[in-house]
C-alpha cells in the first residue's frame, strides 16, 4: 500500500523537461502519462528542469539511463525546496546512445523516497537569438479571457526559425508563495519570434525565471521571464458587485434598525414619561377619591408588546416604512399612547371640574338628575384600568358628565317654566278650537318626555344624545305662540331659546374634489418617481467609481486570483461603498445646514 502511495506521489511532485526534437510534441505536465518523450541534443550536455508542486523539500539525484538499465551518463543532484524549480545538467550521452531513460530519485527529510521516470531521445540541436533580455507574458483563466497573452518572443535582426522549424524546453518559472512551471519554446518555419508555452502554472500569481532560447550556441539566448498568472476580470468585477450590492444591504438593514431602535428608544421614553405623569397627577389629586386612577401597568403591558414586535422585525425583510406596514402600525401605536400619557395630568383637572359640577348639582331628587349624578359619583371613585383602550372612552365620559351636570340645571328649570307655562294655558285653551287644545297637548307631551329621559339619563354621552335644547325649543314656540294667543304677551315669559345662526357653507362639488385629489396623486407620484430615478443614478455613479478604483488597486498591473484577492475584492467593494454613501450624505448635511442652504 505505501509503495502505490509513493509511486501515486511522484506524479504530483516532480516534472522532468530537457529539450525536445522538432518533431516531438511539448512535454505534459502530468509525468505519469508517459507518452511524451524528452529530448537530449546529440553531443551536448541535457538540461534537465525539475519542478516540486508540493510543500515538502527534496533531494533529488537525476541519471540517464540505457533501456537496459545500464547508465548513460553520470548523475547529477539537486535541492527542491518546496515549490521550487532547480535546473541539473546531466553529461551528454555517448554517440552510439539515441535512446533511454531519464530517472529521478527523490528523497526528503523525513526518509520518503519517489522515483519518476520519463523516455528520452537523441535529436539535433535547435538555437534562436532573442531580441529582448526581458519579456513578461500574461496567462488568465476565465470564461470571458484565458490562454496566454503577449506569448511570442520576438528574434532578433536577421534571426529567424528556419525552413522547418522545431521547439524545445528552455527552462521553467517559480512563484515567491511556491508554484513552479515548465517553459517549452516553439520557433515555426519561416516565423521571426519564438512562442512560449507554459505547463504547470497553477496558482496566481508572479512566475519569474531564466530561459535560455540557445542552448547549444554558448549563451546569447538567456530572457529574464516574468509570467503573470491571474483570473479573469469578470471574477473581480464580480465580487466588487457582491460587495457593492453586501454595502447597500447593510446600509438598508442598518437603517431598519436604526428606525426600529429609535422606536423602541420611543417606547421606553414614553414609559418613563407615564411613570412621570402618574406622579403629576397623584401629587395634584392629593386626598381625593380619584387619586387612585392608573394606567400604568396597563400602559407597561401594551408597550412590552410593541417593543416585542419591533424587535420581531429586525431580522424580517419586511421594509420598515413610516407610511404603511408593520411598522407603521407600531408607530402609530406608540403615538396614540403618547397621547395618552400627556393627557393623563389634565385627567386630573378634568376630574375636579367633574368633582366641582357634581358639587353645585342640586342634592334633592327632585331636582338633580339621579343617574348622571350616580354616574359622576362612579367615575369619581378612582381605579387600576386594565387597558389602554379604556382611558379615552373615561376621558370623554368625564367630560360630558361634567357638561350633563352643569347644563342640568337650567334644562331642568327650562323644562319646568314650560310645564308651568302649559299648565296654566291649559283652562284657557280648553274652551278654545280643538287644534289648539292638540298644539298644547303635543308641546306638553314634549316636555314632560323631554324631563322623564333627562332624568333617566346615564350619563353624560346619553344626556348629550337628547338634545334637550332642540325640543324645548320646539315646544316652547308652541306654548308662546297659545300664551300671546290666550293669555297675553306677559303670560308667556320662558326661557329665551336662541336660533341657530351663522354663515352657512356650501360644499364644494364633487366633481371638483376629485380632480383636486387626481392632482394632488399625480403629483405625488412624479416626485416619488424623480426620487427614485435620482437614487438609482446616485447609486449606479457611486458603483461605477467604486468597481473602476478596485480594479485598478486590486487587478490591472496585479496577478489576481487567491482567494485573499477575491476577499479583499469584496472589502473594498463594501468599504467603498459604505464610505461613498456616508461621504455623500455628510455632504447633504452640510448643504441642507450650511451657509449655502441658507443664503
């Protein structure tokens, strides 16, 4: 089992490439396959590249060996260190030798040993002379760019490949971070450049090395080679966007909480506020029966439910919006119970102006209205009100008991002038026409209804729904119209009941009123859609600035493509996205605030 190990390891860790015929074909990079066969110039020492891919060192010793096993030429050592590229020069073969193996052992530190083994042959010598000392080639992966730009050497003045032309390896290229690749040079017939080929890149990054493009001519042909390996601009561009479109979400979800937290802020300060106006209030209504009026741990109860449901939505993507949904409702929750609590210390004053009318009521049956006065009595005993919707239906009942209690008195003294006042006309208008004796009867009949229900009447919300006024009024211009008929102008002296007067308002059409609200929506809906088209331009100029600064720190003139790169392409496009819209912002403060806004 370890041996299958190793032998299966020595694919991934060495490349073996010596200069190939012109007929062959470059070799692979995967050493086990064995179809490619490598190159010994004839009569010239092989230069053998040896590539490690992996993280451990190695010793390796490399021999050309005869088909029988026996040794062509003298080994020769070398040290890869992990994702190094080593060059060894093995003795050129004898003449008789046109065929073999080259053979490498590897050894590391900690004893492993791996042996791979590639056929070689004997072919002619090929030498180009390179125009340039230095070249830099561009190798990207991608859907959109890959393959190798910017490949093809040119040969210097007068040079070129020849009639039949030929290629060869004629060197490799390692990367700092550990990487190495196989350089194979391949001059056409009759071209006037060499074009290089690359087997074993792999990570991104810088590849740099020393190629020798004439090997056999004793130097002239060495190019100083950088090959940048990096991804598609698609991919950066992409994970840009990703941070642009992650900023935007935080800003969105961050503004949700910021609202929701400001909600909940509200509540809380809408609660220690109660809190401040129950101690108004009981310090105001001191030794009074009402002095035990309370909301508060109903108030307590209904905002921890608020507070619940806001906190409910932070991690819901609901939108939270002033103007409709959830939220909305909660908002208005909190503003209804904020009216609430800055009614409740004038509840106390409410209730001594109740206090104050149920006081000045007559004491005698007779004469003060039994039910109102029971019922003022009730609501002057205070209590704990266990819902928040009770407190405005008790405002408004303090209220109209009050008024009930202080119009009491003169409904009832009105109504009893008019029953008086019947009474008297009745001998007289018994002699008269029998309409006029239905008239009295009808007025009277009024008015002793009018007084039974003012008696009978609950509270003041009922007594408000009598309209006492109305009908009395309605009967005594019947029972003065008989008076001045049957008894004189002085015997019809009553209470004076005023006429409705004022200026009357005519409504608008409604015709009119439609196409005022037509307007108005209309209009609403342009400014909404111009606000919309200025945010998604603002929003599409502030993506572009942000996509072109990342590739231009991050990906022109830099190998891209680990995966710090992709991270660090998703930062930038958040930060700067983040930073731009706060930028802008901190700018629209300053105009709307500033002396410009102001001038």
């Amino acid at each position: 089992m370890r041996r299958a190990v190793a032998t299966a390891a020595t694919v991934a860790l060495l490349v073996l490439a010596v200069p190939l015929p012109a007929s062959a074909d470059p070799p692979a990079v995967d050493f086990a396959d064995g179809a490619a066969t490598l190159a010994v110039r004839a009569g010239e020492p092989a230069r053998v590249t040896l590539v490690n891919n992996t993280g451990t060192a190695y010793d390796v010793v490399v021999t050309a060996r005869l088909p029988d096993g026996t040794g062509a030429s003298a080994p020769a050592t070398a040290r890869l260190e992990p994702g190094g590229v080593a060059t060894v020069t093995l003795a050129a073969p004898p003449p008789a030798v046109t065929a073999g193996f080259v053979v490498a052992l590897a050894r590391s530190e900690a004893g492993a040993t791996v042996v791979a083994r590639r056929p070689f042959r004997v072919s002619a010598t090929g030498s180009w002379t390179p125009l340039v000392a230095d070249w830099r080639v561009t190798s990207f992966r991608g859907p959109l760019l890959h393959g190798t730009r910017n490949a093809a050497v040119p040969l210097a003045d007068g040079a070129t490949c020849g009639d039949t032309g030929s290629a060869m390896v004629v060197g490799g290229v390692a990367r700092a971070g550990g990487g190495a690749a196989v350089v194979t040079a391949t001059c056409r017939a009759g071209a006037r450049h060499v074009e290089l080929s690359f087997a074993g890149l792999d990570g991104a990054g810088d590849y740099t090395g020393t190629v020798d493009l004439s090997p056999s001519a004793g130097g002239g042909g060495e190019v100083a080679l950088t090959v940048r390996r990096t991804d598609d601009v698609l991919f950066p561009a992409l994970l840009l966007l990703a941070g642009i479109a992650l900023a935007v979400l935080a800003a969105w979800q961050s503004g949700r909480l910021s609202a929701l937290s400001q909600a909940e802020e509200e509540a809380w300060l809408l609660q220690a506020e109660a809190a401040a106006a129950h101690q108004r209030f009981r310090a105001g209504a001191e030794g009074t029966p009402w002095q035990a009026y309370s909301f508060l741990a109903a108030l307590t109860t209904r905002l921890d439910t608020v507070r619940s449901r806001l906190r409910a939505l932070r991690w819901r993507l609901s939108e939270v919006d002033a103007d409709k949904g959830p939220y909305k409702e909660h908002l208005d929750a909190l503003t209804g119970l904020r009216a609430l609590v800055e009614a409740w210390e004038p509840f106390g004053v409410r209730l001594a102006a109740l206090a104050d009318a149920r006081a000045t009521a007559p004491a005698e049956p007779a004469e003060a209205p039994p039910a109102i006065a029971a019922h003022a009595d009730q609501l002057l005993r205070g209590r704990d009100i266990g819902d928040t919707g009770e407190v405005p239906p008790l405002l408004a009942d303090v209220d109209a008991t009050a008024s009930a209690l202080r119009a009491w008195p003169d409904d009832e003294r009105a109504a009893r002038d008019l029953a008086d006042l019947g009474a008297t006309l009745e001998p007289a208008v018994g002699q008269g026409r029998d309409r006029d004796r239905e008239r009295l009867s009808r007025a009277l009949a009024t008015v002793r209804t009018v007084r039974d229900e003012m008696a009978a009447a609950p509270d003041g919300a009922a007594y408000d729904t009598l309209d006492v006024d109305a009908r009395l009024r309605d009967a005594a211009v019947e029972l003065r119209a008989l008076g001045r008929q049957y008894l004189g102008v002085l015997g019809t002296k009553t209470r004076t009941f005023a006429e409705g007067t004022g200026p009357v308002r005519v409504p608008e059409a409604a015709s009119t009123l439609g196409e005022a609200r037509a307007s108005a929506a209309a209009t609403a809906q342009r400014v909404a859609l111009t606000r919309r088209l200025r945010n998604t331009l603002a929003f599409a100029a502030i993506a572009s600035v942000t996509v072109w600064t990342g590739l231009t720190a991050m990906y022109f003139d830099h190998p891209f493509g680990t995966w710090r790169d992709y991270v660090a392409a998703a930062v930038w496009g958040f930060g700067a996205q983040a930073g731009l819209t706060v930028l802008i912002g901190a700018l629209d403060r300053i105009i709307a605030g500033g002396p410009v806004a102001r001038s």
